[in-house]
C-alpha cells in the first residue's frame, strides 16, 4: 500500500478498512485471454446454463428504446406480481439488484457498531461482507461435523448459543451456498420460534426453485406466523437472469417499510423489470431448467463416483466435491483444460471445489477435464 493509499485507507470507516472484496468466479473471456484457450466453460457461479425465458428476452428488447427514461422507482408491477405470486400484500415486498443488494439493506436497517449478527460456518460470503461494512459484530457457528446432523450443513442449536441481547440479525441460507446443504421444515420452525422477538432471521433462499426435498419447506408461507421474519429470493439462478441483476425479500410490511427507506431509487433497471415480470410467466422454462438440473446433478455425482471422489448432498444447482488435495492446485489444472470451477478456500474448505450443474455437454467436459487431471 502506498503513502497515499494508507491515507485514504485511514479516513474509511473501520469496518470497510478490515474488508476483502467479494471475488465472483473467473469469466471466460478472461481465462481465454490469459491461457490463450478457446471454446472455455464456466461453471463457477451457479448460473443457469439453458438461459433466460425467451419470453424475458423478447420483452427485454422490447423496453430497449425506452433506456433514456428511468425505470418506475418503486417497481410497482413487478412488485405487485410477486406480491401475487406468494399471496402476499404489495406493501411485503422490497426488490433488490440481486438477492444480494436486498441483503446488504437487511444490513445495513438492522445493524450498528453495537449489534452482532449470527450466521453459520461455511455460509455464503455477502453475509460476513454486509455485517463488517457497517460496523457490526459477526459471530460465526460452526457447522455440523457429520457426528448429529449433515457435515459441513448449518447447526441451528450452536447458532442459538450466540444470540443474545446485541443480536439483531441471523443470516440462513437455505439451501446454503456454496455446500448445498438444506434444512427441513421442523428444524427450522422450530429454530425461528425459539429466537427473541427483537432478532431478524433472514432465510436465503436463492436456490428454492431447485429443491426436490418434500421436507423442504417454503418460508414466504411463515411470515404471518413470524413477523421478525426476512425470506429473500432471486431470479438470477433458475431464472437465468444473472446478468440483469432482480432480486427480492418478503417481509412484514412494517419491515418492507424499513427496507425501501433506504433502497436506492431505480435499483432495479428498466429491462430488468420487464424480463423478470415475463420470466413470471413462463412456467414451461421454469420446469425445464429445474428437470433439467436434476438430471445434470444425477450425471455429475455418477461421473465423480467413478473417479473416486466424494462431493457433499446438494439440493442446489451446484455439488461441492472433496478433491483430496489441495483444491487451488486442481482449480488451476482445470483452467488448463478451459474448465472454470470455484476454489472455496476462502470459506476456509481448501480441499474443496464447487462445480455448476452445466449442460449435458459441459458436465461431460468437466468430468473428462476432471479425470484428466487426476491423472
């Protein structure tokens, strides 16, 4: 860090100061033009490989010649279109720029310098990101060991044990990314009840779309029950809508009314809201994306059986595999082989990598690059 850059860092507020940016997952363009390889594959974020609607297409083009006007600032048809879909009052509803950006309003609401946040070992990496950016204690449960629940999944009983008078916030991701672990209705019921009245618990649920479990339970339908309830979803997974960025939380409308104070006007982009109402409507490429997925996840754990290798049970669009070595120097054998994975030392699993459910075609490229570098 230069003189200059010490300056600077010296007059940002602490909790930015101690930070680490978010690292998404390498694009192809930039793995082709560092390696020279052509013809890539990324399977890194948890994107949906057969894309978008072509209903959200279609009407994505359509509001391009009106891009030099400002969207509706307050979404208003898309949010009263989600307010439908869950059967929920319009007044429940807060839209984000991603799941994420909803995420960091939670943050920034609920908590201060005084308050601490509780969320599990392993859990997505914007959780630890919105609490230190505003000042907040972090307090991270260990997950399970596999001894008295899913290795790696959320432990509710140890996140219990550290919430107390300064807690505000409990972050569960549901399934959680990047392990795919998933909690059951029962479980998590019974957790939320149990917390004090004056803790949030936001359950992310980015991936909901996916899950085949019958004991998985839907949580937008718990929010009369809890009112301290937060259910956040995206559409930039099963909807394929990840570079538009549409995301949303429900909650009670004492709570949406809390969150849109400080959402940034026109968060959510013009063709964003268009392709995500028409998006709403196309059940047909709902269902093939998520039929679809299910059979890349059975091909996925058939191929890495035959290898030899062991990868954690996921209900996501994702599978989380042990490569029995340090798992940076597989990441970069991969990229080798134009196969971009994610590294997932950074949530401190360094023998680990996540891999996208692809396409027929791209799973059969992992697994040949995977047995490859194995050898």
């Amino acid at each position: 860090m230069s003189v200059a850059d010490d300056k600077f860092h010296e007059l940002a507020a602490p909790g930015v100061r101690r930070l680490q940016p978010y690292q998404p997952g390498k694009p192809v363009a930039e793995l082709e033009r560092e390696y020279g390889i052509r013809d890539a594959i990324k399977l890194a974020s948890n994107e949906n490989p057969f894309g978008p609607s072509p209903l959200a297409v279609a009407a994505a083009q359509a509001v391009l010649q009106d891009m030099a006007r400002y969207p509706e600032g307050s979404g208003h048809l898309l949010a009263q279109r989600l307010a439908e879909k869950h059967g929920l009052p319009r007044e429940c509803i807060t839209l984000g720029n991603g799941s994420n950006d909803v995420l960091d309003l939670i943050a920034r609401v609920f908590l201060t310098p005084g308050h601490s946040a509780v969320y599990s070992e392993y859990a997505f990496a914007v959780y630890p990101i919105a609490v230190q950016a505003v000042g907040a204690e972090a307090r991270v449960a260990p997950a399970h060991d596999g001894s008295r629940g899913p290795a790696y999944g959320h432990d509710l009983e140890a996140m219990l044990e550290r919430v107390d008078s300064a807690t505000r916030l409990v972050f569960i991701a549901n399934p959680n990314n990047p392990t795919g672990t998933w909690l059951v209705e029962a479980e998590l019921e019974d957790f939320i009840a149990s917390l004090p009245a004056h803790v949030m618990v936001v359950v992310d649920e980015a991936y909901f779309e996916y899950v085949a479990h019958a004991n998985y339970p839907d949580t937008s339908r718990w929010l009369e029950r809890f009112p301290n309830l937060i259910v956040t979803r995206t559409f930039s997974k099963a909807y394929g809508l990840a570079g538009l960025r549409v995301g949303y939380a429900l909650s009670h409308p004492g709570v949406a009314n809390l969150l849109n104070r400080v959402r940034h006007p026109f968060n959510v982009n013009l063709v964003a809201q268009a392709a995500a109402l028409a998006a709403l409507d196309d059940h047909d490429h709902l269902d093939m994306s998520i039929r679809r997925n299910h059979e890349g996840m059975f091909q996925l754990l058939t191929g890495l059986s035959r290898l030899g290798l062991d990868s954690i049970e996921s209900a996501g669009n994702f599978l989380t595999l042990d490569t029995g070595r340090p798992g940076l120097e597989v990441y970069n054998a991969l990229l080798q082989e134009g196969v971009i994975v994610r590294p997932l030392a950074n949530y401190g699993m360094p023998r680990h990598l996540r891999v996208t459910i692809g396409s027929t075609a791209e799973n059969t490229r992992f697994l040949e690059a995977q047995e490859k570098v194995l050898a």
